[in-house]
C-alpha cells in the first residue's frame, strides 16, 4: 500500500475528531494514568487494518504499546479479541473512534470482497474494485479489496487508461477514441495500459478491427451476450465484465470465460464490519 497517501492525513483526521482538545476525556482522566484497552469483534467477517491502526496509535503516541492476536486477512469470529493497546489512558480514548472508523471500514469492504471471491472459487475470474471510493479514504479501501483477495483495478485517473462511453461519444467513436489514446501515451512516452469499454457487438467489432487495446470492458451485457463475446475475442485481449452484476449472476458471468468481473459495490454500498474497543479492567 502507498504508506504515505494515507500517513499524510492522519493529522487531517485527528483535527476532524478532536479539534481544540478531547474536553471529556482531559476533564475525567489524570493525564498520567495508564491502562489498556481490547479490540473486540461483534461480527463474524474478515479483519482488516490492524496495520494501519498500528500506525494511527503511533503517530499519535509513540508510547503507546499493540499487542496484536490476529493479523489482517484473518477470519474472525465473534468475540476474538484482535489485539490489546496499552498506554496513557487519554491517548487511548483520543485515538479509540478514528481507529474504529478505519477498522470497521476497512473490515467491512473486506468481508464483502471476500464473499465476492468465493463464489468465483473455480474459475479464472478475478473481481475487480473501481473508483467508487469514500473521498479520501480510496487507498485503504483499495487496500482493504486486497486483504479480503480482489483484485485493485487502476488506482485513479493516472495509472491507466479506460476509455469509458462518454469518451467515445466525445471523441467521435471507439476507433478515434483508441487511436488516438495510443498516440498520446506514445507522445508523452508513457506506458498506460488501454482498456476499451464497449456497449454492443458493433463496439466490440469496430475495437477488434482497430486493435491497440489491452482490454476490452463488456459494460452490461447479459450473460447469453457475454458468452458470445468471449468467443468472438477469442483470447486477443484479455476481458472484463462490467455493470449490474449482483451476487446472484456473478458466478454465471464468470464461467462465460471472463478475466475480470468489476464490482463497485465493493466499496461503494459496504457495511462496517461491528467492532469494539474496550477497557480492559
């Protein structure tokens, strides 16, 4: 993960939560009382963002101490107990909520991807994330994909290039669109994968006849459709489903022969996974 993308606002955060001083805590606790406090887990999921809670408590105490139990990626089950923090008690209470946030967060898109990639056990096909990120919080949702075992698709606007309806439409049709794609890539010497998205068979046969793409995007296609469509490519490119596949037609998408299904709602419309940070006594 791009440490620094995400190290960078943990200021920002913290300014959010606690502005001018955390009042309750400063006003009920000495400020040199020590204790320890467990993450606790409420719902069965897959945990994710232990690290990134790791450096959250450092960056705001650096004597603040993690015992860790259970490592991201980990299936978890109610009740576990994923680490134990130890430290003076007004950092562990300043950090408590931004930490949950980002836990619960993070746990929850895993958990989904997680259900996403089991029900492609025994295909080919890897699920993929899309830009359809919380603002600000996109490299540890992307990260979180990881953990749960998707796929990341391009990171932002900059490390690929996915040429999508409305550019075709701008740029005058699919033809002119890739064209002149890989004469910008070759202008300003950089090397961008290319992916077309194609909304019918005379998109994909006008993209097949220019060529010069890596991928070829079936945007909502039916299954019947897609099956056909990965036999006309034949293997050329490689192939990504996209648009309006649920958990019910993923695995039928899939077995159409598909590299690639692209799911936003891996981090689009995901619950938090139930966790708890409690004192311990």
């Amino acid at each position: 993960m791009e440490e620094l993308s995400y190290l960078n606002q943990i200021k920002y955060w913290f300014a959010e939560d606690i502005g001018d001083g955390d009042h309750t805590s400063l006003s009920c606790i000495p400020n040199d009382a020590m204790g320890k406090q467990q993450l606790i887990v409420k719902e069965d999921g897959i945990l994710a963002g232990v690290e990134v809670a790791k450096q959250i408590f450092h960056y705001f105490d650096p004597e603040i101490k993690v015992e860790t139990f259970i490592e991201d990626g980990a299936e978890v089950r109610v009740g576990d107990v994923a680490f134990v923090a130890s430290g003076k008690v007004v950092s562990l209470l300043q950090v408590e909520r931004l930490m949950l946030n980002i836990m619960q967060r993070m746990s929850g898109v895993a958990t989904t991807t997680h259900k996403y990639v089991e029900l492609l056990k025994g295909t080919k096909t890897r699920v993929l994330d899309t830009r359809k990120t919380t603002p600000g919080l996109r490299m540890l949702e992307k990260e979180a994909v990881r953990i749960g075992g998707g796929t990341n698709h391009r990171i932002g606007l900059f490390d690929m290039i996915l040429i999508k309806d409305n550019h075709v439409d701008f740029a005058g049709g699919i033809t002119a669109a890739i064209t002149r794609a890989k004469e910008y890539c070759k202008a300003k010497g950089k090397d961008l994968k290319i992916e077309i998205e194609v909304r019918n068979f005379d998109e994909l046969q006008e993209a097949l006849d220019c060529g010069l793409m890596q991928r070829i995007m079936l945007d909502n296609f039916s299954v019947e459709d897609t099956r056909k469509a990965v036999e006309i490519i034949a293997g050329r490119y490689e192939v990504e489903s996209s648009g309006g596949i649920t958990k019910e037609t993923l695995r039928s998408y899939a077995e159409c022969g598909v590299d690639f299904i692209s799911v936003g709602a891996l981090t689009h419309s995901v619950k938090s996974l139930d966790l708890s940070f409690k004192a311990v006594k």
